[in-house]
C-alpha cells in the first residue's frame, strides 16, 4: 500500500497563494489516481481536485480557476497550486491516491486563511 506524506500548508492572507506537495512512497502507475480533498470544522469532506487515469482532471466547483492539481510520475508526487485563496478554504487538505480497490490518505496539512 503505498503511504503518502502531505507538506506546504500554512497561513496565508485573502489572495495568497500555496502550494501543497503529496510524496508517494512505492511507484506510482497510470491507473492510479490521486489527487487532494479537505475537511473543514464541522464539514463534511470535500473534493478539491483529482487526477484519474488518462490524465482527466476534476476539480471541486468551489475551487474552479483558481486551483490547478499536477503530477510528477519521476517524483511520484502530486502538486496543488492553490491561488486567489480565500478564508473559506481554510480546512484540512488531504492527499488521496487508489488503485481499483485500495486506497491510502495522508495525515493532512493545514491550510488556514485569514487577515
């Protein structure tokens, strides 16, 4: 099963930007996917963006223009570039990956912000 390690989260003002890293240890395949999701006090978990097989990408409507998911195969790390933030992404934002049935979730970082 492959293990997966989150980093780049912080604090950011209204309008700033972050980027957040997921290693993957193993290799990772094609038909994998990965990508991130997040959790907010008192909310539900939510989509952010994902990679499927094929490279298709989906992102969570909340997050449309101003999120971008990438992938480094040579690295097996997937990125999110996460622009125009705004205090309602503050959550925290888990890296996800599977292959047919099994699954794997990082421990989550924390994005936070605020003015």
């Amino acid at each position: 099963q492959v293990q997966l390690v989150e980093s780049g989260g912080g604090l950011v003002q209204p309008g700033g930007s972050l980027r957040l890293s997921c290693a993957a240890s193993g290799t990772i395949f094609s038909i994998d996917v990965m990508g991130w999701y997040r959790q907010a006090p008192e909310k539900q978990r939510e989509l952010v963006a994902i990679i499927a097989p094929g490279g298709t990408i989906m992102y969570g409507d909340s997050v449309k223009g101003r999120f971008t998911i990438s992938r480094d195969s040579a690295k097996n790390t997937v990125y999110l570039q996460m622009n125009s933030l705004k205090p309602e992404d503050t959550a925290v934002y888990y890296c996800y990956w599977r292959r047919t049935s099994t699954s794997s979730w990082g421990q989550g970082t924390q994005v936070t912000v605020s003015s």
